[in-house]
C-alpha cells in the first residue's frame, strides 16, 4: 500500500493576519501564475481561498519516513526563499480570520467556483476558512478497496477527535473543537447527498458506491451544475479516487507539523493491519459518536482511544512506532484544539498561540502537552 497526503496551510504576515497572496507566491517562485507548480521534492498548489497554499509530495510513498523526507523539505525551502516575510500556519481553520480578509483564486477554474457559488455560497467559512490534512491510500483490488473502505469509516469518528485543531472562528471560541467540520457538513445542504454527514454508508461494491455517486450526479445535472459532476465532487470524510487507485479521507482537520500528519498516518495504516477491531460498523452510532469528537475532541472517546492506540501499536511497523507516541500525547492531553482551548482560557491571548504552532511547523516539531 503506498500512502500520500496533501496538507493545507493558511498564509500570514508576521503578526499573523492572513494575506490572499498565494498567486503571487507562486508567481515569485516559477515566474508565472500557475495553479500547481513543482517545487523540489514537492508540489505547491492553490485553494479556493488564496490565503491558503496546499503542500503535496511530488509522489506517493511505501513509507511514512520517505513521505515526510518528501514533505518536510518543501517547508524548509519556502522559508529559505521567503524567510521571515510570511508565516505558515497548520490547523483546521484560521483563527482570527474574518471572511473580509481573504479572497477566491481568480486565475483559473472560475467555471468550477462560479457553478459552486451559484448553488452553496461559498462566501462563507466553510469555503473560506477550511483547512484539511488528506491522505490518500492505494488499493490494489475491489476486494481490497470495499475492506479499507468499510474500516476507515469506522475509524473517521476517533481520527476526527484526534485531529481536532479548530476551536475557534473570528478570534472566538465556539465551544466545539472542530468547527470545521461544523461547516464543512453544512456548505453544501443544498444537496446534501455531497458530503451525507461525512460518515459514508457502508459498501459491499464498487457499484454501491458508483450508485450514491449518480445520485449526487443526478442532483446536479437537475441544477445545470454538469461541470461538477467529477469524482472529486464527493465531499464526504472518505471517498474512492477512482483515476488515482486511491481512497481519499477528507475528514481530517491539518495539524500544526508534518511530523504530527505523518503520526496520523502511522496509526492509521497500523490500525488497517488489525483482523478484529472493537469499533462500530452502524452508521447512527457513528455519527453519533462524529458528533462527541466534533464538540470535545479526545476527551470524550479517550477509553476507546486507548485500546485502538494498543492495537496500533501491536500492529505497527518499527518505523510506524517511531511517529505514533505524538499520538500517544493526543489522547492522553488532548488534541491540539483542546491544548488551544485550555491555553486560551488561560493566558487571553491566541496569537502566542499561533506563533507556537507556526514555529512548530518550521521546525517540524509536534506542539507539547
């Protein structure tokens, strides 16, 4: 199984007040305005908000050490050319940003952003203020493909709680530690068949899962929304990337460090290796339990965190056990966006934490409890 991730980081000034610049980022970089450009052993691409900038390794891996020595060299060699001029920043969403602040990528693909603004608005946070940790995970067979399916389902609820680094929108805390994904499952109700409450149904096929796909087709070619009607347009916390041989789980908030996504990737690889996991397959006890990650992260699911953790590591490799004690510290102290939250009540003050997260980012270096 070869593993890859994309990883979305917010653009800010010193003081950390986001900046819509990521065109001309790339444009200082290749000389052009481009939406994906090679930058070493790295792609740097845009979002739909241009005060993000998406980091892709140049390809997949067998490994999570090859992925991070593709991944965290790209870090380095942005702060080499730019060096104290911007500030990248990890986490699910910004903040402190206030929609005013950022802007849509007005280059190219204005088709795909005008088609998605007539039916969902996405002058809104959950367009403009979301950033995801996606990992992609090859399958070989169907067979192969229906199994991870149904596992990583299963497992989206403790991955969420773990992940969890979005507690505050507009410089407030909300009370929820992922408000991403608050407004992820809201920003396109409309037709609410495209993201389904992030948890998929379970499959027994390709052609159960290809059906729910030609509904959501159906629901849009009814919207003259044809253009959309790709296999990306499933937004729910896991779909299947047919021309990449691929899952694809999107249900992840992007943490503070590469080093802190490749933990997650160890865990969950090992936790795909086990025969016989104690997690639910029914789909309202996981939504149910979505929504205790979404509100307070580990705290909630921390007795079940800690068995699937001892399965992990009695399936993971030696590499594996390297990354998973930062996962360790997730569930024993709480995920970034409960230390954020605790922090915060404390000292009154997010931008240190911004700061300490950004820092963390730059040295590859996961936050402490």
């Amino acid at each position: 199984m070869t593993i890859g991730t994309e990883h979305e980081y917010s653009i800010n000034d010193p003081q950390f007040n986001p900046l819509p610049v990521s065109d001309q980022i790339i444009k200082k970089i290749c000389g052009r305005i481009e939406s994906e450009i090679l930058f070493g052993n790295v792609k740097i691409g845009k979002e739909l908000q241009k005060t993000v900038l998406e980091f892709i390794p140049k390809k997949p891996q067998h490994t999570i050490a090859a992925l991070e020595q593709q991944l965290y060299p790209g870090i380095r060699k942005f702060y080499h050319i730019f060096r104290d001029r911007y500030c990248l920043l990890g986490l699910g969403m910004h903040p402190t940003l206030t929609l005013d602040r950022t802007a849509v990528w007005n280059h190219d693909e204005g088709e795909y952003y005008d088609t998605y603004n007539r039916l969902f608005d996405i002058q809104q946070h959950g367009w403009l203020n979301i950033q995801a940790l996606q990992i992609n995970l090859s399958y070989t067979h169907e067979r192969d493909l229906v199994h991870m399916y149904n596992r990583v389902r299963s497992l989206l609820p403790y991955l969420v709680a773990i992940t969890a680094s979005s507690p505050m929108v507009e410089g407030r805390l909300t009370g929820y530690a992922d408000n991403r994904l608050i407004y992820y499952r809201k920003n396109q109700e409309n037709i609410p068949r495209i993201c389904d409450r992030i948890i998929p149904e379970t499959i027994m096929s390709i052609e159960d899962y290809t059906s729910i796909q030609q509904e959501i087709f159906d629901a849009l070619r009814s919207r003259g929304a044809d253009i959309l009607c790709e296999e990306w347009v499933n937004s729910g916390g896991l779909i299947i990337r047919f021309s990449r041989r691929c899952l694809e789980i999107k249900a992840l908030d992007e943490q503070e460090c590469i080093r802190s996504d490749m933990a997650v990737c160890a865990f969950l690889r090992a936790l795909l290796r086990c025969r016989n996991l104690n997690v639910p397959a029914d789909r309202t006890i996981l939504l149910s339990l979505l929504d205790e990650a979404i509100q307070d992260g580990t705290a909630a699911l921390r007795p079940e965190l800690d068995q699937l953790y001892d399965s992990a590591w009695q399936h993971a490799t030696g590499e594996e056990r390297t990354y998973l004690p930062v996962i360790k510290k997730r569930i024993e102290c709480g995920s970034l966006a409960e230390l954020m939250r605790t922090r915060f009540e404390t000292e009154g003050d997010i931008i240190p934490v911004m700061a300490d997260m950004a820092q963390c980012l730059k040295e590859n270096h996961p936050y402490g409890c």
